[in-house]
C-alpha cells in the first residue's frame, strides 16, 4: 500500500520491503486469482436471476441485493490487476492512470458493498418492525433512489484514493525488473508522498468509522430488533426461528468478520509505517530495519484483504439460498393488512413459486 522513503537509505527501505514480498508474491496473488474466479462467477450468476426471473418492480430487498451483485463483480475485477502486481517480481505494469483507477474502484466498491449490505438490512427491519408503514409509504422508487444515493456516498468517500495513489517510477533503470533486479521494478502506491501518510491515516480512521463500525453498528441494531420480533411470534415454528436466527447470524458473522477487521488492520498498518519511519533514520544496519518492523500489523492487514474478497464470494450464496417464505402476516398475524408486495426479506434470496404460502403466492421474497 505505501513505500518507505523519505529520509531512510534506500538500502534500508529495500530490506523492509523484501521481508513483506515475500508473502505477497508467495501466496497473496495466487489467493486473490481464485477469489475473482469465484466471486465473478457468483455474483454474475446472482445478478442473472435477478434479471431474469424476479418479478417487476422489484422490491426494495432485491432492489438492494442487485446493487450489491454489482458492487461485488466491480470489485471483483479490480482483483487481477492486483494480483499481476503481486505476482513475482512484484511489478506494476499497467500505468499511471490504472494504478489511481484500481485503488478508487476497489475502495468505492468496498465501501459500497458495505453500504448495500446495511440497506438490506434495514429494510429487513422496516418489513418486519414497522410492516404498516412500509406498505404505506416505501415504493420500489424509493429503494432506486436510496441506491443511487448510497453509490454517491460510496464515490465520495473513496474520492481522496484518486489523489493519494499514485505510481512510483524507479529513479534509475539499469535494467528490466526481475528477481534479481528489483530496482528496475515500478510500484503502485496507496498515498503520494512520504509526507501524506499521516493524512493517509486520518483518511482510514474516517473510513473505518463511516465505512466499518457505524454501518456494523446499525446492521446489529436492526438485526437484534428484528429477532426480537420475530423470536416472539406464535405463529411460527421453532424450526423457522431457527432457520431465520441462522440467516441473520451469518450475515452479521460474514460482515464483521471481513469489512470491519479490514478497516481497522488498515489503520494498525498505516500506524507500523509511521512508527518504522520514525526510527528509520537511526538504523546503522539492515538487520535493524527488518527487525524494527511490525509484522503483526503487516500480516494481519494482509489476510483481511484476503478475507474482504472472500465475503464477495460468500455473499450470493446468502441471497441465492432457497428458503421458505416468511411473510408480515407470520409475525403479526393479520393476513388481510398484508401487502402482496412486502413479503418479509430474510430468505436471503428468490423463493420459488411452489414453496411460497399460499397468501404470498403471487409474490416472490427478497434478500
């Protein structure tokens, strides 16, 4: 993500970095390679179904989990590029303007995935909680431009990568890079110069508070609001609060599991940087640099990035899933102020005709 320069020998900064190549080019490219192949497939498959067999208009839980199969394949294809770098020798090869894209899609695609994921879930919430005034007054409209507004937030937000990332030329070029020649090798930066790292810093910490803990925070919010709900219903069958507890639990396990440890081993790394450069300029010799360097921070923002593509992968498993529809009238018992259109969303994906009830037969569940 970041170079060591400024007033460190280059000597010391080639040592520090030879020691977090080698599990970049050992294992990350390879790993990131098989999760695009899996989350392509997956989500392209999921954003088929829900073109082809979902019934128009949408309801705002497919209206959601159609952006997020979006947001996920984006994301998806910002992986190769990444892992072309990271194979060895660790070599960007594809430009200026491509090293400033990939961070941008990759981080506003992030963003916006997480985004989605929280929209999901309160519309969940909104369907079961408050199912009167969700009939009444939500439309399929109002989930279109509630989406387009979150992919603004999700652009803005990651907006700043455009000018922090940036590619990073050899000063000389005795040669072609390879493996024994790795000053002829260009680098694809996450922050412009040296100085800009503690900017970089404040820049995560922001992320992780707006794009990691306040989306987690309302996610359990609406989650433990909406078991509560349906925990209390007589008119369903334990084994149907199980399967919805189950459901819920996994998806909240997926999310903070992947999005939030990223963000947060993101700041712990941008904070091991700081803290080597600090001490750069009175290392005497290489041993001293690699042994000042923080591996735990290093390796640990290394496997959540590992992780993050992961739950693009697991995610169309989530709302693909065939279960049993749960409707409004399964928790509050009334069939007759049920609205054909606001099946409760928790199946996590499409529900074939034959297993719908027969009051929520000419419907079809959402996420």
């Amino acid at each position: 993500m970041a170079a060591f320069s400024g007033d460190c020998p280059e000597k010391y900064v080639e040592a520090a970095e030879q020691e977090y190549r080698r599990f970049q080019e050992g294992y990350l490219w390879a790993i990131l390679m098989a999760e695009f192949l899996v989350a392509v497939g997956g989500n392209g498959l999921a954003l088929f179904r829900f073109i082809t067999q979902e019934q128009r208009p949408w309801n705002p839980a497919v209206v959601f989990s159609a952006q997020l199969a979006v947001s996920n394949l984006c994301y998806s294809f910002t992986l190769p590029p990444l892992a072309a770098y990271f194979y060895p020798p660790k070599n960007w090869s594809f430009g200026e303007v491509a090293c400033r894209l990939e961070r941008f899609v990759f981080t506003c695609n992030l963003l916006g995935g997480i985004i989605f994921i929280t929209c999901i879930s309160l519309s969940r919430y909104m369907v079961v909680v408050h199912p009167f005034f969700t009939r009444r007054h939500l439309r399929p409209k109002h989930a279109w431009v509630i989406s387009a507004a979150s992919w603004a937030m999700a652009i803005l937000l990651a907006a700043p990568m455009l000018g922090f990332s940036h590619q990073n030329q050899p000063q000389s070029k005795p040669g072609s890079c390879n493996n024994t020649n790795r000053e002829a090798c260009v680098k694809c930066l996450g922050m412009m110069e040296d100085s800009q790292i503690e900017t970089f810093r404040n820049y995560s910490l922001v992320l992780a508070c707006l794009g990691g803990i306040l989306p987690l925070l309302l996610t359990l919010m609406a989650y433990s609001a909406l078991g509560s709900v349906v925990l209390r219903s007589l008119s369903m069958t334990t084994a149907q609060k199980l399967h919805v507890v189950v459901l819920v639990t996994s998806g909240v396990a997926l999310y903070a599991c992947s999005y939030v440890p990223y963000h947060i081993t993101q700041v712990l790394y941008v904070n091991s940087l700081l803290s080597w450069k600090a001490l750069c300029p009175g290392f005497s010799t290489e041993s001293q640099a690699k042994a000042a360097l923080n591996p735990r921070a290093f390796f640990g923002y290394q496997t959540t990035r590992i992780l993050v593509p992961l739950a693009t992968c697991m995610h169309p498993l989530l709302y693909m899933a065939v279960a049993p529809s749960l409707n409004c009238h399964s928790c509050h018992g009334d069939p007759e102020d049920q609205s054909p259109h606001q099946d409760l969303p928790l199946a996590s994906a499409t529900t074939s005709q034959s297993q719908l009830s027969p009051e929520a037969s000419s419907s079809q569940t959402g996420l």
